[in-house]
C-alpha cells in the first residue's frame, strides 16, 4: 500500500519538504531516509533514494485500469478500441505487486 498526502506540494529538494524536521543545528532528519545527510547542498537538491512521486495536475479520476480490462475482457470481449485505449492511456502511477 502507497500513502498519497492530499493538498501537499512535491518538494523542489529536501529542503523544502514539508516531512523533513531538524535534527539538530547542522542536520536535517528526513523520516523515510534517516542514514542520509545533505546539509548544506543546494536548495533543489533531492537525495538518491528519495521514496517521495510527483503525480501529475490537473488529473482525472485514478482507476485500477487492469481490473477495469479483466471486466471488460469477460462481458465486451470483443470491443478492441475500447480495450486499445485503456491499455494506451497514460500511467499516473505504476502498479504495485504484493509480496
């Protein structure tokens, strides 16, 4: 499972991430990246392994796109446009497998 914080604006670097406290007077503490320092990089800098996406605005409504292919594989087997487009459109964000 993902977490989505609605109303947050994506960070231009960890400086202006709203998640990042301070440590102390020369560190910053980042919650998902806690071993990593950039104290004193420029201010659009992001860490390497940053686990924060940007999701793309304005956006419509996000669907599970592959349950809605499976429904319309079982009762419109034979409405390729539609199936085309589905499986064409444009990804907001990328499937997630459980372990």
């Amino acid at each position: 499972m993902i977490v989505i914080i609605k109303g947050m604006k994506f960070p231009k670097g960890c400086d202006s991430c709203d998640l990042v406290q301070d440590y102390d007077e020369d560190s910053m503490c980042c919650p998902f990246l806690r071993s990593e320092s950039w104290y004193g990089a420029a201010p659009d800098y992001r860490l390497e392994h940053c686990p924060l996406i940007g999701i793309p605005t304005p956006h419509g409504r996000l669907i599970d796109a592959d349950r809605f292919l499976a429904w319309l594989e079982e009762f419109h087997p034979n409405d390729v446009a539609i199936m085309s487009g589905v499986k064409n459109a444009r990804t907001v964000i990328e499937a997630e497998v459980s372990e």
